[in-house]
C-alpha cells in the first residue's frame, strides 16, 4: 500500500503547537448537508461549528438541471453543493469559534459513503460539463442509489460462481450501494459517459482533491467499497466475465495511489486557502469515511468495541484483532480504521430517513399542531406520547427495510412493512414499532457476529439520533447491552478534526490523539432486565419475518417492485418472471 507520511507538518507549526494552542478543523458531509467543526488540538474541545444544507439537497425524482423525472431507485447529488460547505460552513465555524485562523494547523474530512463521482482527468465532475449536464449518469450517485441492484447481483453470482477470494471478506455478498456496482450500471446505461469518465472518484476523495490539488485514494473506500484486498482488486478476467467492456474497469478508472488513514494527502492549495481564510500549506489529512472515522472520537480504538453512528442510516463499524468472515458485513479491512487491526463494517441502510418518511408522510396534521402548541419537536411529541405504553402493547412488529437491507441480508430489492395493523392502531404505536424495528435490525448485527468470533463487548452511540432518550433506552432494552453515548453532537466531524492533528504531526497516531481528543459517556443507558423480557418475544417475531421474507420463502417485496418500475415505464423486462408468478399463485392459493 503506497502512502504518504505527514508531508504538511513543517517544524515551525509543531514547535508553534508547544508554546501556543493550535486547531484543527473536522469537515462532515452527510446526506443532506456539511458541517465544519474546529476543535482544540490539545484536549478536543469543540469550539465552534456551522452547517450548510447543500442547495440541491438529494435528486431522488428529478433532475434538477432539466426537471427529468428520474427511474425508481435513484439519488443524485451535485458536487458544487460539497464545495458550497467549504466556503460557507469552515470560514463560518472559524469565526463562531473566535480563534485566529493562523492558529489551524490541519483539516481533515469524513464524507457518506459509497458516494461516487463520474470526472475527467483534472478532477472535473462530468456533470459540470456543459453537454452533459442533461444526463443523469453524469452526476454524483449518492449512497443510497439503490439502482445498480441487477449489476450487484451478476457480481454476486459471478463471484460465487468463480469462488473469488475476496467474496467472503464482504459477508458473501457485494452492496448494489459499491464503486463496482454503479461502475457497471453507468458502463451498461450510458457507454459514451463511460468513456469519457477518466476517474471513478470516492467523493471523500474528490474533496480532498479539491482542498489539495492531488488525488488521493483513502484505505478505507478502498478497502469497503471498492473491493480492494490483499493488495489488488479483481482480476480482468471477472471483470471481462461480466462485461467484456469492463475488463479493464479498476486499472482504468479506479486504481491510483493509496493513503493510510491518519496520513496527510496533501497540503492546502492557495485557491482553497481563499475559500477558507486558513493558510496556505496546512496538512490536509486523507479523506475517510463518516463512520469510520467517528470511531476515535468515541474512543473505540480497541477490538470489540462497536461504534453505531445513527443518523439517516446506521453505519456499524468495530476493530478485530483476528481476521473471521461474518455473514452480511459490509466488509474487513486490514487498517480499514486503525492501523494494525481489522476494520470491521456493518449497517442499517435506513433509520432516521424511516422515522423522517413517517413523520412527513403518515402523521396527521393534528399531531403537528399538538407539538407546535408544546413547543417541542413532532419527534419530541410522538415519543412522548408512546414512550409510558408497556412493551408489546400496540400489537406491532415492523420491518426496517424502507431503504432496502444492508446487513446481514445485502439486498435493496426488500422493503418496509408493518404487521398487526388494527382500525383501533395509533399513530404513535407506528412509530414506535419503527423505533423498535431499527433495533431489532441493530441486534441481528450484533448476534451475527457474535456467531461469527468477532465479539461485541460494547455498544457506543455516534450521530443525531443519540438525542432521543426513548430511543436509546429502546435499544438497550432489546440488544441487552449497555449503550454509550459519544460526549459530542458531532462525532464524524471531531473524528476528523482527531486525524487532522495526526496529519499535522501534533499526534504520532490515531489511537494518541483519541485517547487526547475522543470523548464518550460510558454506560448512559442499560437494560431494564423486564422490558429486555418483553422484546425478546416481538424480536422472535421480527426474526421469523426477516427470513420468511428476506431470505427466499416468499420474495413478493421484489415482485413488487418490478411491477412498480413496469407501471412507471420500466418496461415488460420489469414484470415478474413466469417462476415468480408461479410462485405467488402458489401462494395465494
């Protein structure tokens, strides 16, 4: 692996870092805006911060440029809106902190990930070309673009097929979310863009390339979602197995250099000083994932302790210090978040987006205005309102699935359900059974790799949904573990800012600057021995439909979405096959 060690760490600035207090600055790009965090280099205080909603949020129906309605399954973003929080939000949070820029010694980034970025060869999106700026393909596929499902799969079948080695490092099973996935879909959906794309970039990249003036791989992406182990990627012959055109996919358009995680990239261009107000020349730390890189801002630097950063989705990430393939992870990586163990990854592909969708879509307008009346949050009243009702009690068992299943089951073809529904069902019953779904969801993770070898000793909080007591308890109450709770609002920003100071040389490591900087609530919440009683019944339940419908007994999740792509213009190729409708005459029989 090629990395570059600290280049932008000068004597002056480590000698400055003795006599005077330095900073860094931790940039979070999220779903659907960035956050600029400046954090104290000496004992991790956060000082100060500013967000940007990004302006084109995420294209999920339409394309923006032209008002193109976009497939099913499909979410864009545009890149300008990555460097729109650059220039608001890191000059912002400077000032709200109310130090001297001067004092910055680094900045380092976390960004969503698989986030990727079609460009040419200096680094320009595709979709910031003018004569592609109507194209689709052209823009940058969000995380959450679930489309590629049909090409994920072909890799999947390929690889098992083939007995590829890599396989079982991901859990047996490649995410349509991945580079190689949406590589394959814009190969066979667009070739003209195909060919003209020069690089197919890790937007936790791009942006480092954009605050630099170099490109750099980060480790992780790399080794997460880019299928990047023991020190190559997969061979031309898979390749060309699946698309004869793809053969040369990873030389051509996603090798390049790699950086450790921890490690500087680069310094600060002078046209990204003027963006900022910071100077010129600072290290630039390697880009990095935002779970990943939460993991030494909650302190969880040794093996076993699970890092569940809850915001729209829930990333699971843990050290391991042996190597074990657990059904459905995301993935392993050698140094994948500390150097010197295995990173381990697994996710929610929904959580906070299900409990958001709700809120919007199914919630009277009533139970609104009671919440405006209160003064509190629509969140804050609902929970408020189902938080005393024994457990059980609404007669509801839910599937966290509305955004697909990333772990343990990889298949974003599944969907949300909700099952016990009554004429005398409340509201606020709904939403908790969601609350309890994404925990449930959360436990089977957790039971997986236990199974696995690869034990959970501790169960730490990262991310905005943290905030809600209820939920917490919640999910306490069903893994039967204690939950902490990371001392920061901001956890993948402070994580950041933690592998900028390394990249300025103030640390000699990551696991120093999080011993330094890191900062956690053990044992917040713990289990109440009855309630842990109660769910362990309705997780039976939640377990008993998890495979009914998500490993093959009856697949009408997937036979309906092909009919909703066919109604909306999919086309006959869209309808279920003849063995699927065999199947569900079968079934209704």
């Amino acid at each position: 692996m090629n990395t570059e060690q600290n280049p932008a760490a000068s004597a002056p600035e480590q000698a400055t870092a003795t006599h005077a207090e330095t900073y860094t600055i931790g940039v979070d790009f999220g779903t659907l805006s960035g956050r600029a965090v400046v954090v104290r280099v000496s004992d991790g205080a956060e000082l100060g911060s500013a967000v940007l909603d990004y302006p084109h949020a995420v294209m999920d129906r339409e394309l923006a440029s032209t008002g193109a309605a976009l497939p099913p399954d499909w979410a864009l973003q545009m890149p300008a809106d990555y460097v729109a929080v650059i220039k608001s939000a890191v000059p912002r949070a400077v000032e709200a902190a109310g130090i001297d820029p001067a004092a910055v010694i680094g900045i380092g980034t976390d960004f969503t990930a698989c986030t990727m970025v079609p460009v040419i060869a200096d680094g320009t999106p595709l979709n910031e070309l003018p004569e592609y700026a109507d194209r689709p393909h052209a823009y940058v596929k969000l995380w959450k673009h679930h489309s590629a499902q049909p090409q994920a799969d072909r890799i999947n079948e390929l690889a098992a097929e083939r007995g590829e080695s890599w396989l079982p490092r991901y859990g047996g099973l490649i995410s349509s979310e991945w580079e190689f996935a949406k590589g394959l879909q814009l190969l066979e959906e667009d070739p003209e863009l195909y060919e003209r794309m020069d690089h197919w970039v890790e937007a936790a990249d791009w942006i480092i390339w954009q605050l630099t003036g170099t490109y750099v791989r980060n480790a992780c992406t790399a080794g997460y979602k880019g299928i990047y182990q023991d020190g190559a990627y997969p061979s031309h012959e898979f390749l060309a197995a699946l698309n004869p055109a793809f053969e040369r996919f990873a030389d051509d358009k996603v090798e390049h250099e790699i950086g450790e995680l921890g490690a500087a990239a680069g310094t600060l261009s002078a046209e990204a000083a003027a963006w900022t107000g910071l100077r010129e020349g600072i290290a630039v730390a390697v880009g990095n994932v935002d779970a990943h890189v939460a993991a030494p801002a909650a302190q969880a630097v040794s093996p076993g302790q699970m890092v569940a950063i809850m915001g729209t989705s829930t990333c699971h990430v843990m050290n391991g210090d042996v190597l074990r393939e657990v059904p459905g992870m995301c993935g392993v990586v050698d140094g994948g978040i500390i150097a010197g163990l295995y990173g381990y990854e697994a996710g929610q592909s929904g959580v906070g987006d299900i409990f958001a969708w709700y809120v919007a879509n199914q919630v009277p307008a009533r139970y609104t205005e009671e919440a405006a009346a209160r003064g509190v949050s629509i969140h804050e009243h609902l929970t408020s309102l189902i938080q005393d009702q024994p457990v059980g009690a609404h007669g509801l068992v839910a599937l966290d699935w509305h955004s697909g299943n990333r772990s343990v089951l990889v298949d974003h073809e599944l969907s949300g359900t909700v099952l016990g529904l009554t004429l005398t069902t409340r509201t606020e019953e709904v939403y908790r059974a969601l609350f309890e779904a994404t925990a449930f969801g959360t436990r089977k993770i957790v039971e997986t790799f236990n199974a696995s070898g690869v034990p959970v000793t501790e169960f730490i909080v990262a991310g905005g949904l943290q905030r809600n007591p209820f939920l917490m308890q919640t999910y306490s109450d069903i893994l039967r573990l204690p939950i902490s709770i990371t001392a920061s609002d901001q956890g993948p920003a402070l994580g950041s800012a933690i592998h900028a100071a390394v990249a300025a040389g103030a640390y000699p490591d990551v696991p120093a600057a999080s011993a330094a900087m890191g900062k956690v609530n053990r044992a917040v919440y713990t289990p109440n021995e009855a309630a842990a009683d109660a769910y362990d019944l309705l997780y039976a339940e939640y377990a008993t439909l998890h495979d009914y419908f998500g490993r093959g007994a009856n697949d009408v999740m997937k036979r309906l979405k092909r009919i909703r792509r066919a109604a909306l213009g999919g086309g006959v190729d869209s309808l279920p096959t003849d063995t699927e409708t065999t199947a569900l005459e079968g079934a209704t029989a």
